[in-house]
C-alpha cells in the first residue's frame, strides 16, 4: 500500500487541507449533532467563524464525563444507519458506547490499513490477531478489517491461550503478530518451557499494543529490550483509543507514530490549554475528520506525550506521537515527585524474579499520595523487597511500599470480570 499523499505533503499543504476538514467538520456537528449544537449555542459559536486550525482555541474542550453523561447527544445519524456498536474500556471510570455507520468502518478499516502499512506489513503477510474482536472491543475489529483492506491474511485466535497461539503458528505460519507487548513475553516462556523453537518460527515482526514498548527517547524501554534479547523480531508501537478510531504507528525507523492528517485533527495541550511546543509534554486532544455517527471536537484524550515534526526518513512529513508518558487523571505526587504508571511498571519489569505485580494508589491520613505495589515474586525475602525499593530510589527518587502476595491473588486483581485487558493501576483517591 502506498503512502497516502497527504503524507507525504509540505506542511502548508497539509494544514490547508485540515483546515478546510475542519470547517466540514463544524458544519456537520452544527445540523446534525444535539450535543455540539447545544454547545455551539450556548457559547454562542458561530460556527462560520471557524477557518483553520488557529480557531481552534476559540471552542470548548470536550471530556470523556461529557460523553458519559450525554452519550447519545453525541450521535449524529438515525440509529437505522448504524452498523456497530463498541465501547471503551471504562479504565478511567465509566464505559462508553460508540455507534459506528457503514462509513465508519470503512474509514476504520482504511486509518488500520495504512497503519500495518507505516509498520511494513503488506499483501504477502499472514497477521495473527492475539486480541479479542467481540465484547465490544473495537480494536479487533480495527485489526480485522485494516487487514483485509491490506490484501492481507488474518487469523484471528484472540486473547490468551498460549498453546492455541503456537499451534496456529505451526500450522498457518504468519508473519506478524498483533499483540501486547507483555504478552509476547509470555509466548516465549511458553515456548521455552514446552521446547517450541520460537526462534526460528515464521514470525518476523509485532505490531504492540496497549503497553509502551519505548522510552520519551524512542529507546526500547525494559519490556521491549527484553522481547528483542530473546527473540529476534522487529516490534512496531502504535497509540490508538476507541475516541479516535485512528492509530499513530512507528515506521521502520521508530520514530513516533504518524499522524494521519486526513483522519484526524490534533493538539498537544499544556495544563492552560496552550499548545506545547515540539519535543514538550502535553495532553493529546484530537477531533476526528470524515466520522458519521460520533464525530468529537477538541476531545481530551488524558493522554499525556510529545510530539514531534522533524523530517522522517521513510517520506512522511506528519506530525509523530512519542510513547504515553501517562495518563493525566493518573498523575500521582508521591513525596514531592510527580510519578506516572508507566514509570513504576518499567522499573518494575526490570526484575527477573517478579512474575506478577499491580499498583494501588489512596489518599493518606493526611491528604496526599500513597503507593503500594504488591507484587509475586519467585523470592520474597525482606533482602529482595530491599532490592526493589533501591531501585526505585535510584530510578525515580522514590521508593513506594512493596508487598507481597501470592500469584493467585494479584493475577485476580489484574483480571478483573469482564476486563479486556489486563488492569495494573489502582486508583482509590
């Protein structure tokens, strides 16, 4: 599949073509959409006034308790159009439901198609999907139809099942994997264990997900190192949500995830709501272009990254993601230092001995952040406890409280009913 255009254009270019987007987009949320036209007017926007992308700043940011509380304001179609039904996975509160038309799928399956593109996969690749496409998960989805939009083979064995995986691979030899980084690692203890030579195996690279695989740096961070020390594979990070139906994925040089300028408006956002400037931090808003049934407008994210628009050796002029730093309601004060979960799970990775682990944060007696991490660990001696929390020390300056808990107790704290995917943050504040 060939790089889109618009990709490949100058930066005048592209921000003429999504400003011209971005007035379609408010002319359809100004007929169609009951809860933009309710803002619209009480804000008193007129929506003509909107040009080009430096106008932005003069809209309302929308935020997930806005969609949980007038979800169904935010459809713009009859329900007679609508084709699928997916929701988030609530991680941060309550889930939300997202209708998707005809159109939306096809966009769906074209943003997927061009991401395994960025990734280098094409028409001679065999996919196997190591993620769930039912329960109204949209990522499988994505996958599935970005695949097939391709030209390429999909085998779909889903979450889990460390067996049926290798089996499918012996049996269809695909090329790639889309999975979670962590679970990767867990094939390969499997592999290990049952004398499966993984080394040699038809897999050649893995588009990850849902788990970083890289340091602000694009350096692979201590899950990614360890993947590629045992087994020789190219890994390909993506950043996507439900909200977006759009991907950001590396391309061979891992460099951040392209934008796909066509698909999607985007800001990085300081704590006032001013744009950052490049290589800072800041929370990634975004407002989706050419979306029938739920379209957003300067929808936070609570994402927090850098972005990035130097020039990128594979051709692509767009603007490039770097790795989540963290979520922004996630964002803990532990002893004067500002930590995110990410943070503590690399640091965390780093250890052999841990098999399992989850991370716990409440409000103290006296009014500030505390942090418990229990853990099962192959040792849990008071010497190997000490061991962890120096090295906390060392990496983030702090050490948090460690426990620890049998494999049964923490494995069911991370899957919790009806959880698609492992859950490592607790947040009791």
């Amino acid at each position: 599949m060939e790089i889109p255009a618009i990709e490949t254009a100058s930066k005048t270019a592209i921000k003429a073509f999504q400003d011209q987007e971005l007035q379609k987009l408010m002319q359809y949320l100004a007929l169609n959409s009951p809860y933009y036209q309710r803002v619209f007017k009480e804000k008193n926007i007129d929506v003509t006034s909107i040009k080009t992308l430096d106008d932005l700043q003069q809209l309302p940011l929308t935020t997930k308790q806005n969609l949980q509380e007038y979800n169904d304001d935010f459809i713009c179609v009859n329900r007679r159009k609508i084709i699928d039904y997916v929701t988030t996975s609530g991680t941060m509160g309550k889930p939300i439901t997202f209708a998707l038309t005809d159109k939306d799928l096809d966009r769906l399956a074209y943003n997927e198609a061009t991401s395994f593109a960025s990734a280098g996969l094409d028409e001679e690749d065999v996919l196997l999907l190591t993620t769930t496409i039912d329960r109204r998960f949209m990522a499988g989805l994505a996958y599935f139809l970005g695949a097939r939009k391709l030209g390429a083979g999909i085998v779909r064995v889903g979450s889990g099942l460390p067996a049926l995986q290798w089996d499918t691979i012996h049996r269809v030899s695909p090329t790639a994997l889309i999975a979670v980084p962590s679970f990767i690692f867990k094939l390969i203890e499997y592999a290990k264990k049952n004398g499966i030579d993984y080394k040699n195996s038809s897999i050649k690279k893995a588009v990850c997900i849902g788990e970083s695989l890289r340091n602000s740096d694009f350096s692979l961070n201590t899950l990614g190192q360890k993947i590629t020390d045992l087994w020789d594979i190219e890994l390909y990070s993506t950043y996507a949500s439900t909200e977006m139906s759009t991907a950001f994925t590396e391309c061979e040089h891992s460099r951040g995830g392209h934008h796909h300028p066509e698909l999607i408006l985007v800001e990085i956002l300081d704590e006032k709501g001013q744009a950052v400037a490049e290589g800072e931090a800041g929370e990634v808003v975004i407002s989706t272009l050419q979306m029938e049934a739920m379209p957003l407008l300067r929808f936070k994210t609570g994402d927090i990254c850098e972005w990035y628009q130097d020039a990128c050796p594979c051709g692509r002029t767009t603007l490039r993601l770097g790795p989540v730093i963290g979520r922004k309601g996630q964002m803990i004060k532990y002893k004067g230092t500002t930590l995110y979960p990410p943070a503590l799970y690399d640091s965390l990775n780093q250890f052999e001995e841990i098999k399992a682990f989850v991370i716990e944060v409440f409000t103290n007696d006296i009014g500030t952040d505390e942090i418990i991490i229990k853990v099962a660990s192959k040792d849990d001696s008071i010497r190997f406890q000490k061991r962890i929390k120096d090295h906390f020390r060392a990496k983030l300056r702090v050490a948090p409280k460690v426990e620890f808990k049998d494999f049964e107790t923490i494995n069911a704290l991370r899957f919790p009913a009806m959880s698609r995917k492992p859950v490592l943050f607790f947040d009791h504040r």
